[in-house]
C-alpha cells in the first residue's frame, strides 16, 4: 500500500513509503500525519485529509518585453499575499498582490514566484534597447 506522510500544517508531502497500513504509524515522525495513496510532492499536497492537484498560481504578466530603460516596466498582478519573488537572484517577499520590475540593461529575465500551496509560476521578460 503506498503511504504519503505529510505536514499536517502545510499539507506539504514529506515522502511516500510502500508499507502496510499497520507499518505506516511507525514511519511517521513528530509533527508528522500520513494518508494512505500516492502521491507526486511535485504536484500534490494534502487538504483535508485528501490528497489533491496543487493549484495553478493565479497570477498574470502585463508585458514580456520591455525597454532597458530603467523606467519601462512589467507588472505581474493577482498575486497570492504572500508570495515570494526571485528576480536577478535576489528573492523578495510580496505581500500587496503586485510586483513591477525593470531593467537597466538589455538581456532576458527570468522571474519565479512561489506561494504554497501553489505550483510555482515562471515568466521570461526580454529588456531590449
């Protein structure tokens, strides 16, 4: 029987054993809970006691191309509060729902945004002279 062990706070998969269900309570470590079922910690999470799909971050870019001018910028909207952005390997914490960037030299940028239980969104905005 395949067991998922989770964080019964954050729903977060920890590790899915292959062990009877008398077995399972023993595999489990403080702070811990398990559900019987497999699992992907890729795209699932526990809600409820019920292993579901991780759902798609409802955020959305304005434009993926501006100008490096240091004033043209991209605004990614609707984001989770809060959510965590990286950007030009810095990472910043969103709390207001927005998050505007530009750039001051030409290239392409990558940014990442991560909010649990969300499955994290990437975009690509290229700054062009």
């Amino acid at each position: 029987m395949n067991i998922t062990i989770f964080d019964p706070r954050s729903g977060k998969i920890n590790r899915v054993i292959i062990a009877p269900f008398g077995v399972a309570q023993d595999q489990v470590q403080e702070g811990e809970s398990w559900v019987g079922g497999h699992s992907d910690d890729l795209i699932h999470y526990v809600d409820g006691g019920l292993i579901v799909n991780r759902p798609t971050m409802p955020c959305t870019i304005n434009k993926t191309t501006i100008t490096a001018d240091k004033m043209d910028t991209a605004i990614i909207s609707n984001l989770p509060k809060p959510c965590a952005i990286t950007f030009k390997n810095q990472q910043y914490e969103v709390t207001d729902g927005s998050f505007g960037f530009t750039a001051d030299l030409p290239g392409t940028y990558e940014v990442k945004v991560e909010a649990w239980p969300h499955l994290d969104a990437f975009f690509t905005v290229e700054a062009v002279e």
